[in-house]
C-alpha cells in the first residue's frame, strides 16, 4: 500500500538525535531539564474546570454543537475583543470556533489556497503555517525574520513576482520563537502591503495576552481601520487559560474569509463540544485576574533565566512578551552543537533554533513552561557549569 504524496511533504524529524542523547543520559540516571516544553505546565483556570463541571452534566451540551460555534461562545469572544482590543466583531459572521487554532490554521490553507498560490509565512516560525501551504499544493514563500529588523518581516523585499502570486500571509505576534512584539505601524504597513497585491493576511495571535509591560500592550491587527476588508485573526484561548488539551480557539475579522473557513470546516469536522465552549465563554468573561497573575509568574521565571543566560555570557534584553527567550548561541556555535553541548554538560535541554527554519539557526529557544524550581535548578547549573564559550 502506497500512501499519499502529501506525507512527504513532512520534513524529516530533526531532533531525533537530541531525543537518543536525551534517552542515553536518562538512562545512565542523568536528570535532564527540558525547557523546549511550549506548553503552559500549570493546570487550567480553576473557575473555568468548574464552569466545565457545570456544563458537562447539561443534556443540551451532549449534541453535535452548531457549526460555527455557540452563540455564548461568539459574543464572549467578541466581547472580549471589544474590551482588551477595543475591536469591534460581529460574533454573527465575523467570528467563528475552532477546535485550537493549530486547526485552524491548517484548514485555512485549505479554504483559501490552490496549486500555484503563494503562501507568505514567518521564518524562523510555527511550523504548521509551512505545512499547511504544502498539503494544499500551495508554494510557501519564507519571510525572514532577522535582528536587525527586529524579528518583523521586510515586506520590501518580497520580490514583485512573489508578491503578485501571494494569496495568504501568516504574522505571528507576539512571536513564538523569537518572543518579538508589533505595533500598530507595523500592522498598518502589513495592511497596505496586504491590499496593494490582493492577500489575506492571517495573524495569529496566540500570545497577545502573555506581556510584561502593562503600558505596552500587544495590539491586535484587527484595530487598525480598515483591517476587517484583508484581515483574520486567530485567537487561542490554550496559553492565556492553560487550556491546550480543551482544544478552544476562534477566527475573527473578515466576514468572507470567516465563511470560507466555515464552510471549508463544517465538511469535514463538527466543531468543538459545546461544554467546552461554554467554559470557554467563562474563561473569556471572567479571565482577565488569572492571566494578570500568570503574567506575574513568568516575568519572575524571565528575570531569573535570562540571568542564568548572563552566567553562560549570553546576554539578551528580557523580552516583552511570551513565555519564550531566542537567545543566540555563544561562540558561533550552530544551534544543534550549542544544544547538545549545554545537554551534556548541565542536562539542560533547549530547543534549537534552526528548528523553526533556516533562519533560526545561530539561535535557541527556552520556555518558561516548567515549575519553578525547575527552572531555578537549571540557572543553578548554568551557573556551575561555567560554560561560557569565547
Ligand atoms: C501554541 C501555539 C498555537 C496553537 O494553539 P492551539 O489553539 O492550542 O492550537 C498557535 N500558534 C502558535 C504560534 C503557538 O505557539
């Protein structure tokens, strides 16, 4: 039996031999420290598992849920944008539930594009907008996110004929890996550039609520004027709430591309179980403290490494938001050297940055996803382990 072409699509698994040097160490009894973990390890919102205790014992949750997501669920979400955005939706058809974004995204790529189509995409980025351009037959064109720029895409130097056959765009911000943040001006630029050539820009906005600075919060594309005529956004409600198992997320903005996802979905998937999406609206409603204390937690997790980083003389500016530090690796090494070597000297695992794609190479990626005193235990090695490569 020969299965379809689209699974070779997948790139080969890169970190095969990390997860042999990982298993040997375990083995030998090495107590290895992974911080590659992009999952919140905390459990979910209490009052949201006791909205889902609720809903779970109500009959009228246990049937298929409609297929753009309950009303409740849209209005809150729309609310919710009203509130921390000051973005106005209309949770009729310009807001849709997903089952997590990582759905979503992938489907989109589906609904909006064909064989021949380009699909811009973040690099270093999550590795779903890549592959989604892939299964739909669509070309992906890499934007590279560099230093210099401040991680943000040079849309000048999309060249015309790219450009011309671009029909989607992915933006990430905050971004994940490299913990950038933009602005409205940015999102303007990304706005004019999206209209002159006819593209549909997808932002995922999946960590717009982790921010350390409460003066500079992220925005949301969706506020800039004219934003809804070339503009969706994913927004997630996993790391907010600690709610990646409860799959719960929604696509907001443009009234035609929301039914395009819609009507792409609603033939293949029955959308997200109605009790979760009633806690979701929950969460959404009455969410706004617990984020503000996990705020607290990962800001204090951020200070800590990045002076861990300093100890190994690698010295970068906290970041603003995420729960992630892109740091580059010290003496030139390539990511995967610099992993395997703090790997084996500390027993601290980091993800590599060329992970992400070819230009995260030079650099790697912490989460601040483990328990405290985890993450003391691994700045407290860093520090013994006096590795600072010249
Ligand atoms: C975690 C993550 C997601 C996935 O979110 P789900 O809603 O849980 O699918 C999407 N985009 C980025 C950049 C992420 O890091």
């Amino acid at each position: 039996m020969k299965f379809s072409e689209r699974l070779n699509l997948i790139q080969p698994y890169l970190f095969a031999e990390l997860d042999r040097i990982k298993s040997e160490k375990e083995a030998q009894g090495a107590d290895i420290i992974s911080l590659g973990i992009g999952d919140p390890g905390f459990p979910t919102a209490p009052f949201v598992v006791e909205a889902m205790k609720k809903a779970v014992e109500k009959p009228e949750n246990h049937q298929y849920p409609p297929y753009e997501g309950t009303s409740e669920f849209r209005s809150a979400m729309a609310d919710f944008y009203k509130r921390r955005f000051g973005v106005t939706l209309n949770p009729k058809d310009e807001v849709l539930a997903l089952i997590g974004s990582k759905e979503g995204i992938a489907h989109i790529c589906m609904a909006v594009l064909d064989p021949g189509d380009v699909l811009l995409y973040p690099d270093p980025g999550y590795p779903v907008y890549k592959i989604g351009a892939a299964f739909s037959g669509a070309e992906g064109f890499p934007m590279p996110l560099l230093k210099e720029n401040k991680f943000l895409p040079d849309f000048t130097k999309v060249p015309e004929n790219v450009a011309r056959r671009a029909k989607m765009m992915f933006l990430n911000y905050p971004n994940n890996p490299t913990s950038a943040s933009a602005d409205l001006d940015f999102y303007r630029e990304a706005i004019r550039f999206a209209k002159k050539y006819e593209i549909l820009i997808a932002s995922d906005n999946a960590y717009s609520e982790i921010f350390f600075d409460e003066n500079n919060r992220p925005p949301s594309i969706l506020s800039v004027e004219g934003a809804k005529d070339v503009a969706v956004e994913f927004f997630s409600l996993s790391k907010p709430y600690n709610m990646t198992g409860w799959r719960i997320a929604s696509l907001l903005g443009d009234a035609k591309a929301v039914n395009a996802l819609g009507t792409f979905k609603k033939n293949i998937d029955s959308g997200t179980f109605t009790a979760v999406q009633e806690a979701g609206a929950v969460a959404l409603r009455e969410g706004d403290g617990f984020i503000a204390e996990m705020r607290k937690v990962y800001k204090k997790r951020r200070d800590k490494m990045c002076e861990g980083l300093k100890s190994m003389g690698i010295n970068i500016e906290p970041p603003s938001c995420t729960f992630y530090l892109w740091a580059p690796t010290p003496g030139g090494l390539s990511s995967m050297e610099f992993t395997k070597t703090l790997l084996d000297k500390t027993g601290v695992m980091v993800t590599p940055g060329s992970g992400f794609g070819q230009y995260g190479e030079g650099y790697f990626r912490i989460s601040l996803t483990l328990p405290d005193h985890r993450i003391d235990e691994a700045v407290e090695r860093m520090k013994k382990a006096s590795l600072v490569v010249k």
